[in-house]
C-alpha cells in the first residue's frame, strides 16, 4: 500500500467575511506521484498549493506531512519546495547562482554546493549552461532553472504553480512530457496546479476536480474522464454532449424521447439523470443506421480530426469528432453503443459515485 505523505483533514480557508476559499476539504496525497490540481480560476487550487508551502495559514482544519500537523511550521522549516509561475528567479545572478542560492543560505560547504548544482543542472539537462545570465536564456530554460533551483534542496514534495502557462503550445507540449519523466526520475512527490485539462490528462498519475472551494472528483485521468461525476467535471474535463434523460430500469435509459440499452445500474426506476456522451463516441452513419438523426450546423477543421455541430430533430445540439468531412446542412445519422452513454445521478457525493461503481465491478 502507498504511504500518505500530506493530508488534509476539514481544510477551510476564508479571507475576512468573504466567502471560504477552500471548504471543508479532506484528501489525501500519495509519495512518489505526479498530482495535478484542475479547476477553473478562483476555484481553490492555488490555496491548497500555498497552504502546503506555508506561504497561509488554514482557517479551520489540520494539514499533515508525514503524519506531523504541520500548520504551526513556518514555511522555512518545510521539506517542500515552489516553482511559481513566474519562476522567481534573481536576474543579477547567473544560473548557478541561481540554483545554488537556498544552498547558500544554509551555509553548505562550496565543494558541496559545487556538487549538487552542477548535478541538478546535470539532471534537467543544462549541464555546462552554469555561467549563463538568466537574461539570456529561454522560457523553457528559465523553467529548467526554477525546477533545478527546486529540487537542489532534495525536496520530499515539490508544488508547481501553473510554470507553464507563460510558454508557447509547441514549448508547453514539450516541457509536459520533460516534467513528467523527470518526476519519474527523481521519484519524489509533485503537486502542480493548472487549469488546463488537457495538460492535466496527460501528466497526472491522480487529479483533483476543484470548483467553489470543494473538490468535485478525484481520481486517475482515465477515471475522471470516462466517468465524470457531475456535469461541471464532465464539462469541464474535455468536450461533452450532456441531455437530461430518465432511467427507465438498470440497463436502461430514455433521452431525446427515446429509450437506449446502457450499461449503467444502481439508479432508482425512473429517476431523472443526466447523460454524457463524448463527442468522439459518435460515429457518423446514414440516418436509416443512426441513433440520432441530425442535420450538421457547422464544421470546423481541428488537424487530426472535423470537430462537427449537428442538430437532431428535437432541437438538440450534438458535438462530434471525426475523421469524416461532413457538409453544412448535411442531413446523418449518429450511431453509439450502449458503453457510449455515461449516466449521471444528480447530486451525487464522491463516496455515493465510488460505491456505485463498486457494485457495478462485482455484478
């Protein structure tokens, strides 16, 4: 079983008589993976980051590291380490100084400090880039710099404040998959905050769903994108076509006035849901072969695929994603099948949605 390096237990942060910042929140962080927190702006995220750090004190609630409540512990004397958005580095040192500097305050021998730059350097490869001027580098080594600065001090979890969102698309894909593997490498526990869900997919071992100050989901990305729940998650995490429906009976769904086979169950005979279907999922057919029947509304080209708006005969918008061209005011049909169709209870807890799906792996 995983050990549990930070914990939060009934975290609340409000500022004067504002509204909480962060509400009640308890969770739990694992050693050794890559954690992202995804919300949109004001949700939250960056709270939890700099309550970790030390830079606030909780409201109410006790924050854990190792076991040791750690809210009374100056931020100084934490084993954790921040790469901001900015990078905060010191432009009048060059980039050894840079890295070396939380060395030098602790007052480590220059053999030492010696060592352990050139190794941080060494393993988010800028080795021999030590005389460089900050001045003179580039946003991706500038991050490389930061992260180097951070992991010199052999941090027991290093927090990531958006440290990409200042660099181009192209950079940015980049430095994901550089910052990932390099987790892997130093085997150590990253928490980094984004509000970009597609950065979050494919960098996170577990993600943290923030709205409101409340965690909506947590789970794996593949958990939270293929069973999202609630429509702010499955809105928010990737493109979605969400309708209100009915379900009939385990197994059985009715929405757009019309019943389909699915493969959800637990739901009470006739309960009012909502369902979630990914725009990928939909296959363009004839209408005599479709589900749905819809007339296509607009097309965009997106690269790898058409991103598709159609309008089936009620009055519904559907979103899709495919390789197909497709013509406006072209009449198709939509076909999925019943794994497509992802039903969601309203108001429902995270632990209410785990059992859920608990029952369905045992049936």
């Amino acid at each position: 079983m995983a050990e549990t390096i930070i914990r939060f237990e009934n975290v609340t942060k409000q500022f004067d008589n504002d509204p909480p910042v962060l509400d009640n929140v308890s969770f739990e962080i694992e050693k050794g993976k890559f954690y992202t927190l995804l919300g949109p702006s004001g949700c939250g995220k960056t709270t939890i980051l700099r309550l970790i750090a030390g830079f606030l004190e909780a409201s109410d609630g006790k924050i854990f590291l190792n076991d040791k409540v750690i809210n009374e512990i100056p931020a100084n004397k934490r084993p954790v380490n921040t790469v901001f958005q900015d990078y905060a580095l010191f432009p009048h040192l060059n980039v050894f100084e840079n890295v070396a500097f939380g060395l030098r305050i602790k007052k480590m021998k220059k053999d030492v400090i010696q060592q352990k730059v050139v190794e941080a350097l060494r393993f988010v490869n800028l080795a021999g880039y030590e005389k460089r001027e900050i001045t003179e580098m580039s946003g991706g080594q500038r991050q490389r710099v930061a992260i180097a600065r951070a992991i010199v001090n052999e941090p027991e979890v290093i927090l990531l404040d958006e440290p990409l969102s200042a660099l181009d698309l192209k950079l940015r894909t980049e430095m994901q998959y550089e910052l990932r593997d390099l987790q892997r490498r130093l085997g150590i526990t990253f928490i980094f905050v984004t509000h970009d869900q597609e950065e979050a997919l494919a960098m996170s071992d577990e993600i943290f769903v923030l709205n409101k100050g409340e965690i909506q989901q947590s789970g794996t990305p593949i958990d939270i994108y293929d069973e999202p729940i609630n429509r702010f998650v499955a809105d928010f995490i990737g493109e979605s076509n969400i309708v209100s429906g009915k379900m009939i009976q385990d197994f059985e769904v009715e929405f757009v006035e019309r019943r389909f086979e699915c493969v959800d169950q637990g739901f009470n005979p006739n309960e009012v849901v909502e369902v979630i279907i990914r725009p990928e999922d939909l296959e363009i057919t004839t209408e005599e072969k479709g589900n749905l029947r819809v007339t296509v509304d607009w097309v965009l080209f997106r690269g790898v695929h058409y991103e598709i708006g159609c309008i089936d005969e009620d009055g519904n918008e559907w979103l899709v994603h495919s390789t197909k061209k497709a013509k406006i005011g072209e009449k198709l049909g939509l076909a999925f099948d019943p794994e497509a169709i992802h039903v969601m209870r309203l108001g429902e807890t995270e632990e209410e949605f785990d059992a859920r799906l608990e029952s369905y792996e045992e049936a």
